[in-house]
C-alpha cells in the first residue's frame, strides 16, 4: 500500500495537523517509506492469535463508582491558553 | 573520601547516615558540576537549584533527627516528562513549553516521600519519541564520552538522553527515565551507565506525560546496578490512579541484587544475532556468557522466532496510541494555542507549530493505520503479532530464567548521524523493543568499551515481575566487567 498526496492531506485532516502544500510530497515519501518497512507484518501467519491490546496480563481492575476529586477550577484553568470565568474560552462555534 | 559527584547513591546513603558529608554538601556539588557543564551538555531544560536547596536542607534536619528515608538527601534528575508540581514539565516539546503541572505524578511523589532531592528537569525526545535526544525543542543533548582522539559531538541516545547523560557526566547521582521502545536502556548503554525498565505495570504511569500507553514504563538510570534497585525500589508500588498499576508487592531488589547467579539458566536467543551486526557487539556478547558462567550460571540457547518482527509491530502499536494519546493537545485546555479562523483551523495552527517533525511523523502515521480501512490489515494485524512475541517469551520461560543480549546494536553515533533516514534511526532499538511489547522487564549494565573508547551495553531481560532475578545477573555482570571507566566531560572531582 502506498499513499498518494491526497491520502497523506487527508491523514493530516483527520489528525488535526496543518500540512503546507509544499511539505507534501518530503511527508509522503517519509510515510511510504516507513509504511513500506511495516508491510512485512503481513508474512507473518496471525490465523487463530488472539489480539494482544494491553501491555500486562493483568485484568482491570473495577472501582466504586464515586467522586475521588473535584472542586479544583483555579487549578484545572491554570494553563489554559483562554478562559472566561470558569470556562475554557474557544473560537465562536456556532453562529 | 570518594568526591561527592563520584558517588553511588548506596555510597552517599552511607555517607551522608555517618555526617561525612551534608545533604546540602552534596547538592551543592552536583549545582556547581550542573553550573559548568550543562550550557554544554544540555542534559538539563530546567535547574530547580533554589528548591534543590531548600530539599536538600529538610533532608539534613531530617538526618539529623535520625529520620532519614531510603533517599534522604540523594540529588536526582528528573525526566522532565514526569509531571512535578508548581514545575514547569515540557516533555521536550514546544506544545507544553509553558505547561506547568498543578499536580505530582506518582514516580515523583514516591521519590519526594522517599526524601529525595530534585535537581531539576532532564532533557528527552520530544514526548519521548527518537534515539538521539534530537528531537528536543530544547536542543540536543551532548554525550559525555568522546572517540578517543575526537571531540565530535556524540548523541546521548534517546529518549532519556538528558537523564543518561546528566548522571554519567556526574551531574546526578540517579534519575528518573520513561522506556516505550529502549528509551531507558539505549541511552544508558551510550552513556557507560545501568538503567532498567521494569515490568508493565510496576511503575505508575500517572501523571507521566503519554506516549504509548501499553508500551510506556518509568524506570531508573543510575551508575551501578544496585543504585538502580535502591530506585526502582521508590518508584515502584501499586496506584490506583493507574487502572494498569499491578496490585503486587515491592520486594527488596537491592537484597536481590546479591543473590548471585549460580544454577541460574541464562537463555541466549539466537534471533538476535544480527546479520551484519558488529563483531564487537558479537565479542561483547560472548564475553557476558564467559561472565555469567564463570559466576555459576548455565547458558542455554533458545529461540524467540518472532524477534524480527517486533521493530515493524511496534511501529504500528506506538504511533497508533501516540495518536490517540497526543490528541488531547489542542490548544483550548493548556499548552500552546495558535489561533485561527475557526476552531478547527486552531487545531490544525496549534499542532503544526507545537509539534516537531518525529511527532508529526508518527501522528500520521498513527492516525492512517487506525483510519478505517486500514485498521485490520495494520493495527489489528500488529496485536496478534505483538502476541506471537510475548508468546515467544512465555515458551523461553520453560526453559530459562532469564536471557541475556546485546544492548544495542553499536555504539553511541555522531549528531549528523542517522538523522535523514527515520527507519535507520528506529534499529537503534532492536533489542530493546521486545521487552516493551511482551512488558518484561529489561536491564542494561555497561559491560565494555568499543575500539573507540566508547561505552556499550549487556542487556538483561526477565520474566514478568521477576527484577529481581534480572538485578541478580545485572549484578554479577557488572562484577565480571568491573567497568570503571569514565566519560573525559564531567563534573570536576
């Protein structure tokens, strides 16, 4: 598989990151050819494996379902970039 | 007495318990090593001398009421990828260049309780994504040792460059480290120095800045193998802040670290004999069973037949969660913000600016092998594989109880190095990156030198919560290698 430029612009739209029309064709050889390296993945015979999504075996663990914090606006809105009173302030979303 | 900056941390316990040298003596030697030497190095991004002191003073209050804790006035770096309150933590990226946590992270706040002294932040990786320490928005990081004949700049390895460097060029008698893929173990093996990276699930990951979720663990990088159990041993502990925390006990693994090795099986996997790998690497690796040997243990060779599948599984696992992980920065709740027409248009500004080029690279990457379509034939397929892997291991079990390879592939490279190729730069951790995907626990202790006079490492691999056999064998390869050793920058004595 390997990607064309309109695939590598859409990657980055769904990614969120903006791609400069002439960083295009420098990212899309970067990516084919890191993707070109991970297709011998296919040789490999997975029939009847079972995923392996976590990195331990351990199972996880339920909790009661109860507030453990809260209470900390001043310290949540501390690093944030805009606010406007105890809210995060963003562009106009909806006209 | 031994200088200060030359100290173990087991020696400087034992100092500073019998009033032969002050916590504050002690601090004070690692800020003047850090004054003259990091405007070079750069192993740190931010000096926190002020509260260094101020610890530093607790600690000799504390020694002198005979309170004193396993750490007590012991001066650590700090990745500066572990959140620490009140103190800006940057992950090495311009999108939390400003970030200052209002919160401890779990590794950290052990270490406090423990009565250690933070010396500051240590330089990485951007969110501790690369090989080299290059991808810093800092600025790289220089590695103490030299060429012999050569002062070319080398890299530290990466992602915990800064940690390995600044504790190898006498800067820190220990620091903390994160390992996705070798982040601990590489740049420890490039830096003449131990570090291991526990078992998944030993350490907390709360409040450690993401990368890979499945894949991430913290652990220590320190100048001895003891000095690493004496670590971990802090770090360590269940968390239930971390739904992936392991609810077991912390056992004494610096008391392991002497159990020696004898009737111990030590497995040498034959898939990591590389082709085209190093005859040095090769003799090294020969030596370390000559080592384990002589000390009463058993080589016994086995077979890990899915090795050379794990760099390209792990390719896709950890871009994967990277993207998933690093979504959470877009410029409305903390981090840098780049404003634009509308919201999306934010997003887009805030990631391109905040990102360096390694990140962006493995966002995409990431983003693609989970946009629909491709998750099957990519992801899917990269979890059964990464299951044949720890399969691989759990047969090696049966047979062996521990296993013993090289570190890395070669020695610490040059700054202009491998930086064009990004699959060139990813080999760096074929040896390291199994112990990630199956979440073994992995040690790597400086065993000799390369032609060059530059360090390279053993690495010692173990069974799932089973440290203390690996600091066991890291042990008894430290006593066959006596690796005294050191790297020509670093602090006055």
């Amino acid at each position: 598989m390997s990607l064309d430029t309109a695939t590598v612009r859409r990657v980055a739209s769904l990614a969120r990151i903006r791609v400069e029309e002439d960083e295009l064709p420098r990212l899309q050889s970067e990516l084919n050819g890191i993707l070109g390296w991970i297709e011998q993945l296919q040789a490999v015979n997975t029939d009847g494996v079972q995923p392996m999504a976590g990195g331990g075996s351990e199972k996880l663990r339920m909790r009661e379902d109860r507030v453990t914090d809260g209470g900390i606006a001043e310290k949540v809105l501390a690093n944030a970039p805009d606010r406007a009173g105890e809210f995060f302030a963003v562009p106009k979303v909806v006209e | 007495m031994t200088a200060a900056t030359e100290l173990t941390i087991a020696g400087a316990r034992a100092a500073l318990a019998k009033r032969e040298i002050s916590a504050v003596e002690l601090t004070e030697a690692h800020l003047k090593g850090i004054e003259a030497l990091n405007p070079r190095l750069n192993a740190y991004i931010t000096v926190t001398a002020e509260q260094a002191l101020e610890q530093a003073k607790a600690a000799d209050a504390a020694l002198a009421k005979g309170e004193a804790k396993p750490l007590t006035g012991i001066p650590l770096a700090i990745k500066d990828l572990f959140c620490t309150t009140g103190v800006k933590t940057t992950a090495a990226s311009k999108i939390l260049g400003n970030f200052v946590p209002p919160y401890e992270s779990t590794v950290t706040a052990n270490l406090l309780r423990d009565g250690a002294v933070f010396l500051g932040k240590a330089n990485l990786d951007e969110f501790a994504m690369g090989s080299s320490n290059a991808t810093s928005a800092f600025g790289g990081v220089e590695n103490p040792w030299k060429r012999q004949g050569d002062n070319a700049a080398l890299v530290p390895g990466g992602s915990s460059g800064g940690s390995a460097a600044a504790v190898a060029a006498r800067l820190a008698l220990g620091a903390t480290a994160t390992d996705t893929g070798g982040s601990i173990r590489q740049p420890a093996a490039f830096c003449g120095i131990a570090g291991i990276k526990p078992t998944y699930g030993r350490v907390s990951r709360f409040g450690t800045v993401a990368f890979a979720s499945s894949l991430d663990q913290a652990g220590p990088v320190a100048r001895t193998v003891e000095d690493c159990a004496i670590l971990l041993g802090s770090m360590s502990g269940f968390d239930p802040k971390d739904s992936t925390s392991a609810d077991v006990a912390v056992p004494d693994f610096a008391a392991a670290c002497a159990r020696g090795v004898k009737g111990l099986r030590i497995g040498i996997p034959k898939e990591y004999r590389l082709p085209g790998m190093p005859a040095e690497i090769e003799a090294l690796w020969q030596q370390g069973i000559a080592w384990l040997k002589e000390a009463g243990a058993e080589p016994v060779e086995i077979s890990l037949p899915h090795t050379q599948y794990a760099l390209p599984t792990y390719y896709i696992v950890a871009p994967a969660e990277a993207s998933s992980n690093l979504a959470r920065y877009d410029g409305v709740r903390f981090g840098l913000r780049e404003n634009g027409g509308d919201l999306k248009d934010l997003y887009e500004r805030t990631r391109r600016a905040g990102f360096g080029d390694e990140v962006r690279r493995r966002i995409l990457i990431g983003t693609y092998v989970l946009s629909a379509g491709y998750y099957d034939a990519y992801y899917l397929k990269a979890q059964k594989v990464r299951a044949l892997i720890k399969r691989d291991f759990d047969e090696a079990w049966g047979k062996v109880d521990a296993i013993l390879t090289p570190a890395t592939p070669s020695a610490a490279f040059g700054r202009d190095e491998k930086q064009d190729d990004p699959v060139a730069m990813y080999l760096n951790d074929v040896f390291t990156v199994t112990a990630n995907l199956a979440g073994i626990p992995g040690l790597s202790v400086p065993a000799g030198l390369d032609t060059r006079g530059l360090p390279l490492g053993l690495q010692v691999l173990g069974k799932p919560f089973d440290e203390e056999t690996v600091f066991a064998v890291g042990r008894a390869l430290e006593q066959g290698a006596n690796f005294t050793a050191t790297p020509s920058v670093r602090a006055a004595a």
